[in-house]
C-alpha cells in the first residue's frame, strides 16, 4: 500500500508512472506490501479474461520472486504501486526486512518513483515484464 503523498501521470520511461506529490526523504517508506490492495490471479482467471483485458491487467501483474513466487498465478497491486516504473538506478529500494520500498535518496515533489523490478521478479521474468510493459504508441 502507498505510504506517501503521490499521483500517476504521464511518464518519460513508460506510459503513465507514479510521481512524488510531496517531497519524501531519503529512507521513507514509500511503499509497503499489504495483502489486502494485492490481488491474486489464476493462469485460468486470466485465461478467461477478453484479450485486451487480459493485456491491460498483464502489464501491471508479477509473479514474485523467490519463496513469494506463484506458480500459474500472478499479483496484481490493487492500488496505485502497480504504476512504478523500472529503473537500473532507482531512487526506492525494496528492504526485505521491512517488506517495503524505501527512498534510496531524497526525491523531490513532482519527481517520477521508480523501482528495479528485478527485486520482485525472477531473472527472466524481468525483460517478459519490461516488454508488456511498454506501451503502443
């Protein structure tokens, strides 16, 4: 679940990305995982979805890593952290002993939040995400 000030809108990496509405301060919890905003999909639900439904809801599911790693199912982040963009240098970093990302650095009001996806993904995962990603222009 987002823990700080944000908004979504237009993105120079991708599509629409996830901004900062307030100035956050280096180490701030950004994001936390919360069960209750993250829906769990079955191969078989989005299987069943029309082709552009199941599109849209692709681009912005996962299937984890490591032990969180689902096997014919995906997450799919109900609130707006499924608008986080990837980045190799990212300015919010997953801590596994808090279960949240934190800012790396300050970031300052009206800047884009970005993650490294491969925190939350397998090897392989990643570049199938990034492609799905990217949107028809």
């Amino acid at each position: 679940m987002m823990q700080v000030a944000h908004f979504v809108g237009p993105s120079a990496i991708a599509g629409a990305g996830l901004f900062a509405g307030a100035d956050v301060s280096a180490g701030a919890t950004i994001y936390r995982y919360d069960e209750r905003f993250v829906i769990k999909l079955a191969d078989a639900e989005l299987d069943a979805m029309p082709p552009a439904v199941r599109a849209e809801f692709i681009k912005y599911c996962y299937r984890g890593r490591g032990e969180h790693r689902l096997v014919d199912a995906w997450y799919y982040c109900a609130d707006d952290a499924r608008f986080f963009n990837h980045s190799d240098h990212p300015n919010a970093v997953w801590d596994e002993s808090a279960d949240a990302y934190l800012a790396a650095r300050d970031i300052a009001r009206g800047e884009e939040i970005t993650c490294d996806y491969r925190s939350f993904s397998e090897p392989g995962d990643y570049e199938f995400i990034a492609a799905d990603a990217e949107p028809a222009r």
